[in-house]
C-alpha cells in the first residue's frame, strides 16, 4: 500500500511493511492522537492490524464495496442507502424574524459542528490544547462556549432576569432548544422568546470569537445589552404588524405583544 506523506525525509512514499511491526503499529506521523476520540481511533486501528499477515509483493488499494476491487459512487450510495439512518428529532424553529445564517449557526452548534477547539483537534488540526482559553476551566465544545463557560451562564442568568423567567442550567444545545420550542403558552411571546435564545448563543458565539481572535474580552453585561437590541431590531424589522416599543422591550420584552 502507498501512503501519501511521512518519512520526514522529504519523500511522500511510504510501504505498510515499515510501520506495521511485529505486533503493533509504528506511528511515526507528523501529527501525534491528542484527544479521547483520536487516542481511542488508534488504538481500535492498532487491534485491527495487530494480527495482519503482510504477503509479499507492492501493497495495493482495494475497495470491498464491490467485486472487481475499484471504487464505484453507485456501490457507495447502495451502501450508504443500506444503513437507513435514522433521522434525528430536533427542537429547532426555523422563525422568518431570526435572520437565517443565526438559526443555521444554531443547527450546526446543536450538531457540535461549530469550530470549537474540540471540534478543530478532531478535524487534525493542531491546536495547544482544547481547554476553552476565556475560563481555562473546561474542554471548548459547543456546549460549554454557548452554555457552560461562566462567562455563557452568567449572559443567560441576565437574560433570564430581564425574561422575568427562573433561570435554568441547559447541559446541551439540544435542551435549550427543547425548552424555548415549548416554554409557555402564547405562540407570539414564544416566538419572542426562542429569537432571544438564538441571539443570545449567536452573539454569545461573536463575544467568544472577538476574545479567541482579537484578545478583546466583553462583559456579561455588554453582551445582554446586546442582545436587547439585537433582537429587538429583528422582530421589528421583520415580524408583521410589529408595534413594539423599545422602552416596554428594554424592560421586559413579553411587555410587548
Ligand atoms: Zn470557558
């Protein structure tokens, strides 16, 4: 088999036979498996070829999907139509009056598919470590940026203050989804609501962004008063029949109706 990259000597050709030892596997790669997920991929990889015969001649790629050994899209897409994977029940809103790239930030942060640390060391890319660099306290996914980080739970203790609503502790994206998809029992202050959650973890996102990019760190406060405005332009520029008011918002957006 011909691997692209990795003697270190310049040369991009590499046989099976010099990193499949006796019983185990040479790593000798640019890059060494940090996180949980990639140690754990290594060593499922290590057990796989442990107990590998290598016969003589050149090494070859070989496709199993299908009889003559070369790749086919169609025996792919047979495969992959085989598995008939499940489709995965969510709580998003799509609601016209959040713009569409903050519900799109919030699909793919429920799917942790933001670039957090965590998400960019599993993508192999290089990073020091994938503790979030605003608190040093935990890992950065996307549940700690948007939810966790002290810094996101005292944004959301405000932002529920200001709802008039008790505060809850969210662990995942998905439950602060599941709770503003079914807080309540009037469908426009619900509206209202989910828009200030969506912009709340989008700018909460920005305010992380500025702090990793630009070393500059907002307050809390600076972000919920933020997200005040924000929102409010939203659902005034976008929402039919809009009156409200920003006196009635600033103090408590369910004022508005
Ligand atoms: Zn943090």
């Amino acid at each position: 088999m011909v691997v692209a990259q990795g003697l270190g000597d310049g040369s991009y050709d590499m046989f099976l036979v010099i990193r499949l030892t006796e019983d185990s596997l040479n790593w000798e790669w640019k890059s060494t498996p940090r996180t949980v997920d990639q140690i754990s991929e290594i060593n499922m990889l290590t057990n796989i070829v442990g107990d590998y015969q290598l016969m003589d001649g050149r090494d070859k790629w070989r496709c199993t999907l299908s009889s003559d050994g070369a790749f086919h899209v169609d025996a792919l897409r047979f495969k992959i139509d085989c598995w008939n994977i499940p489709l995965m029940e969510t709580h998003l809103k799509w609601i016209h009056e959040i713009p569409l790239k903050v519900t799109c930030f919030i699909w793919r942060a429920n799917l942790d598919r933001i670039l957090t640390a965590c998400a960019l060391l599993k993508r192999g890319i290089q990073l020091d470590s994938p503790i979030c660099t605003y608190c040093g306290t935990a890992e950065e996914d996307a549940s700690h940026v948007l939810l966790r980080c002290p810094m996101a739970m005292q944004v959301w203790d405000w932002v529920f203050r200001w709802c008039d609503i008790p505060n809850v502790q969210f662990a995942s994206v998905e439950e602060l989804l599941k709770f503003s998809s079914q807080w309540g029992t009037c469908t426009k202050r619900r509206k209202s609501f989910v828009s200030i959650c969506y912009g709340t973890a989008w700018l909460l996102w920005k305010a992380m962004c500025d702090w990793v990019f630009k070393k500059s760190r907002i307050s809390p406060v600076k972000v919920a008063d933020l997200v005040k405005s924000t929102v409010f332009l939203w659902i005034e520029y976008r929402r039919e029949h809009c009156n409200f008011q920003w006196i009635d918002w600033y103090i408590n957006p369910f004022l508005c109706l």
